[in-house]
C-alpha cells in the first residue's frame, strides 16, 4: 500500500498453485494481498496442517529484504520508516520456514522476492552497524529443510516480460515432468533461468533434503 505494486506476484502465485494442484498436492491454499495480521494467521493455521502432512511448501511472492542480516517478507500493510521497523511491521523468513517443520518427510520454502528494497531510499538508519542489503541474504537452515531463492543471496530478480517470471516460468515447466529428483528439478530450474536472463539471475538452493529417500513432485507420467 505504501510502495508501487508489482506487476506479477498474483501471477506467479496463481501459477504455482495450478502446478501443485496438478501434480498431485492435496491440499493447496492460494492466497494474496496479506496484511501482517493475516500473513501470521495464514502461517498458524498452515503450520497446524503440516503437523498431518508428509510434506509441506510454502511458496511467497512479493517483497522481501534483509536487514541486519536477517531475511523478512513484507505485507501489504507494512510501513517502514526506519530500520527498526522492519521487526515488527515485516514477517521474518525464519517464521515462514518454522510453518513448515511439522510435516513428517519434506520442508520445503520457495522464495521469490529477491526485488529493490522499495523502502531503501526512505528508511532511516537507527544503527551504522545494521546494514540493509540488496536482496537477500544467505540463510543456513536446518537439515532436512530445503530453502530455494529465486535469486542467491545479494541478486535482484525479474518480473520477467511475460505474465510470470522467469522463475516461475521455470519452476512451473519442470514441475510437471515426472522422474526429476527434486535436488536436480531444482538445478534445471536454476540453469532455465540463467539462460533467460543471460546469467544475471541464479535461483540459489540452501539447506537439504533428507539423504534416504527421493523426492519427486511427479514420480511417473500421468
């Protein structure tokens, strides 16, 4: 509300909720425009739904920046005039991550929101030392999670030309083509988009998967 809105964010949203309704999630919860309030309420009442699932992913679109170190995602209501803010205005990745840990087999978070702080150029700096960097930054969590960047940490990423980013174009193409291994969907998805944006953005993956066991979005054909 307080910044120009972003061209694709519905889009993408919509699209990647088509793909996993596609390839068999059973439950998928489409979501957009989320105040803060209401973002937290959506992450409650996923994280109850994770406690019964095998897997569990959250996908964001939108905004997002780093400050201090710290990843956040910012609602529609957010109003940052000063660095300080951001803690209690923003969502903090690590609470998106923490609505997934109930499922039983796979966590997965899907980021897209490494844009322009829209807020930089007005933000007041609190403390010299609490730096507010470009995208977003590199995240360490803990095993048997899988955290996906549409772009690496300290990249900006693109809304792309069409009615969804490049990411997303990727993501939803691979997700459909069954007998991919979710770690090498994930490498597939990173090199489509490097080759469509001439290598200026790479999908970044961190954390893992755990060892025993394959994941796939699509096992066989349908």
């Amino acid at each position: 509300r307080s910044v120009p809105a972003l061209r694709n964010p519905r889009n993408d949203a919509a699209t990647i909720a088509d793909s996993l309704r596609s390839v068999g999630f059973q439950k998928v919860t489409l979501v957009n425009d989320l105040a803060r309030n209401a973002l937290v309420d959506q992450l409650k009442a996923f994280a109850n739904e994770a406690d019964t699932a095998d897997w569990a992913m959250i996908y964001f679109a939108g905004h997002g920046i780093e400050v201090g170190g710290q990843n956040y995602v910012i609602p529609i209501d957010a109003k940052l005039a000063s660095d300080r803010d951001v803690q209690y205005e923003a969502v903090a990745l690590e609470q998106i991550v923490a609505a997934t840990e109930g499922a039983k087999k796979l966590h997965l978070v899907v980021v897209d929101a490494c844009r322009d702080n829209p807020f930089a150029v007005e933000m007041k700096r609190t403390l010299a030392s609490r730096s507010l960097g470009r995208g977003l930054a590199q995240i360490e969590p803990d095993a048997g999670t899988l955290v996906v960047f549409s772009a690496k940490h300290g990249q900006l990423a693109s809304d792309g030309e069409g009615a969804n980013s490049p990411f997303v174009q990727a993501f939803a193409t691979r997700i459909k083509t069954p007998q991919i291994e979710i770690r090498k969907l994930f490498d597939l998805v990173r090199d489509d988009v490097m080759a469509a944006t001439n290598r200026q953005q790479q999908p970044y993956s961190y954390g893992s998967v755990p060892g025993s066991e394959d994941f796939y979005f699509l096992a066989n054909a349908q």
